[in-house]
C-alpha cells in the first residue's frame, strides 16, 4: 500500500483518540472497510480529470482515496461536523494534496454557492437514495453521475438508474454501487 495510504491510518487513528471519527480502529479492517470501499468507486465510473464532490465527507470517505488513486482530479469535500472538517484540512495538507477543497456546511444550504460546479457527486452512509439525488443534483453539471454507495439490499425507490453495480470487498463484504445521471436538460 502507498506511503500515503500508510501515513492516513496513522493520522485517522492518532486524531479518532480526541474526535471520533471512525468506529473501525483496526489498520486492516481501515484498509479493507474503508479504502478498498472507497476506491470500488472506480469500478463505476473514470474519474479521471473529473471535478468530484464528497457529500458528506466525514473522514475523508470516499473522497480522499479516490484522490490518492486518481490525483488529477479536482475534489471539494462538503461535511458538517465542524471537528471532521478540521481533521479533513489537516490530512489534505499532511499528505500534500492539491486540488482540493474543505467546505464546513450541509449539501442542501451550500447548492446556490455550488450550482452545477461538480461532474460527479460520491456519498456513503449519508441519505437514503431519493433524499442523497435532492442533494446532489442540484450540485451537478447536466449529465454529472452521483454515485451513491449502498449495502446489498438497495432499493432505488422511484428514481432512473442508470447502473446498479454490485462490489464484493476482499473479505466478503457485499457493497452496491448505485449510479444516477442528471438530465442533461429539464423536462
């Protein structure tokens, strides 16, 4: 695994001490549960060069491995918990990333600020799909993917897929991609 890689575990696990960040505390599990999970993204979609926002960043999942896999992308991280965003602009800097930008607010009161600035919108673990496309859409240039990841029961409830690709992580974890294309113009 890459020095950077190594030395986000070690930062991740030195700050979860004060803040919690993360539940998962075991380097393995970090590697598997987080990065792996992360970077199943890629087997979605070609970020490269693409300008991509994390909804709902937390600690950096699944924006900051996407953008040690693919450094020419140009992320913006949007997270509301004021500590995360702390922790989020000190990993930026201590793994020396460019291209990347730390917003403390919610999704919903930033789509003004961000209108149709993102090609791809990511988020785990923060809305159900219909509440996620509220979100993200109006984030998104016509035509930009949001790529949702989902456990292994989901259900797009009453909303266009356009893919629906299901990930087995390296120890067994199911994970489902769910991939959704804004209209290139309003109906």
């Amino acid at each position: 695994m890459d020095d950077k890689f190594e030395k986000y575990i070690e930062e991740l696990l030195l700050w979860n001490k004060k803040f919690n960040l993360t539940s998962i505390t075991d380097p393995k599990e970090i590697k598997i549960k987080h990065f792996e999970d992360s970077l199943s993204i890629l087997q979605a979609i070609d970020l490269t060069n693409q300008s991509v926002v994390d909804i709902g960043s937390g600690a950096g999942f699944p924006g900051i491995p996407l953008k040690l896999a693919r450094p020419g992308i140009l992320l913006t991280l949007i997270e509301a918990t004021r500590k995360k965003t702390e922790f989020l602009n000190h990993i930026v800097k201590t793994l020396g990333l460019s291209g990347v930008v730390v917003v403390w607010g919610r999704a919903e009161t930033l789509k003004n600020k961000y209108a149709e600035k993102f090609d791809v919108a990511v988020a785990r673990a923060v809305a159900k799909l219909p509440e996620l496309i509220k979100l993200a859409f109006p984030l998104l240039k016509p035509g930009g993917i949001l790529i949702a990841q989902k456990g292994p029961n989901v259900e797009p409830a009453g909303v266009k897929v356009k893919e629906i690709k299901e990930i087995t992580l390296s120890n067994g974890h199911k994970r489902t991609l769910v991939v959704v294309e804004k209209a290139t113009h309003p109906r």
